[in-house]
C-alpha cells in the first residue's frame, strides 16, 4: 500500500553512530526488502551498508563493490549489497545480472540507486545521506510504503551514542535537504 511518505530524520557526528544507525534498521529487516543509498560521493553509504550488514550478523568485510558491481553476504538473511555508480541506466543493472530472483530472500542494499531511473519500484526504503568529510551526517529514512513502516520506527528509536537531534546544532553545521 502506498502512502504519504514516513520519514525519520537523523544526525550523526561519526562512521560509528551512522554504522549503529544502519544497524538498527537491518534488525527489522526482511526478504525482499530493497533499501535505497542516496548520497554524494564520501557521504557514508559503504559505512551505512557495513552498519547495516553487521544488523544483519554478517561476519564478512564489506566494501563497497563498485568494480564488483554487486557483493553477497550470509547473515540472518542474505544481503545483496549494489553499488551502481558506474552504470549508465537501469538496462546495464538488468544486462549485467544484477537483478535476480534470489534477492528475494535477502535485503537489496544499492548505492546510486538513481542510475534505476525509471525502473526504481516504489516499494522501497529511502536512506538519504548528506555530509561530506568529518561533517556531521543528516540521515533522512522515508518510505511511501505501509509495509516498511518499520524502517522508520527504528531509525527514530535508535541508540546513536553521539547522534544528536536534527535541531541541535548551528543550521550551517549539517547540509540542509
């Protein structure tokens, strides 16, 4: 069911608080969940994905796999970790093999996930990144979907440690959206 977005705004002053943030969200996990990594380049989206496969109990190292294309891992549930910035459009995701039916039983983790264009489906969670260098991080979680609600619940009940309210700090400390 579509719905007016959910979101859940976040800041976060280190890798680490980001890491258990994204932590956080893999915990309510589940097959066939595709969650979507908007940011620029040295935003945090590798950090985020490690974050969320260490959730997940995965034990391997995650990088990100932009000569790969796509990295798997073995967690409570498996996880498909994509990193689409050198492809032009959504036909070199599908040409490539980058999109299966086994994803079905895991969590799909993409990176640029603007090179789907038009071929983004609408039954994703958003996790937008924006920061650059030792900056604090402003994580905004949305979804337009009733059935990934949970995502943004516990992105709001997260333990960060040394995140702190998106109101908190100077308004040129953090980019604004």
């Amino acid at each position: 069911m579509t719905l007016a977005p959910l979101a859940s705004e976040r800041i976060t002053t280190s890798p680490e608080a980001t890491q258990r943030l994204a932590a956080a969200l893999a915990r309510v996990a589940a097959p066939g969940d595709l969650v979507c990594l908007w940011g620029e380049l040295g935003a945090g989206k590798t950090a985020f994905a490690r974050g969320f496969g260490r959730g997940l109990g995965v034990r391997t190292t995650i990088s990100s796999p932009t000569f790969i294309l796509m990295a798997e891992h073995e967690g409570r549930l498996p996880l498909f970790h994509l990193d689409l910035y050198r492809l032009s459009d959504a036909s070199d995701a599908w040409a490539g093999g980058l999109i299966d039916d086994r994803q079905a039983a895991g969590v799909t983790l993409v990176e640029w996930p603007d090179r789907f264009g038009r071929a983004l489906p609408a039954a994703r969670v958003d996790v937008r990144i924006d920061g650059l260098g030792d900056a604090p991080r402003r994580i905004r979680v949305e979804t337009g979907q009733s059935s990934l609600a949970a995502y943004v619940a516990a992105a709001e009940a997260a333990e960060l440690g040394d995140a702190v309210p998106p109101d908190a700090l100077p308004a040129d400390a953090v980019p604004a959206r």
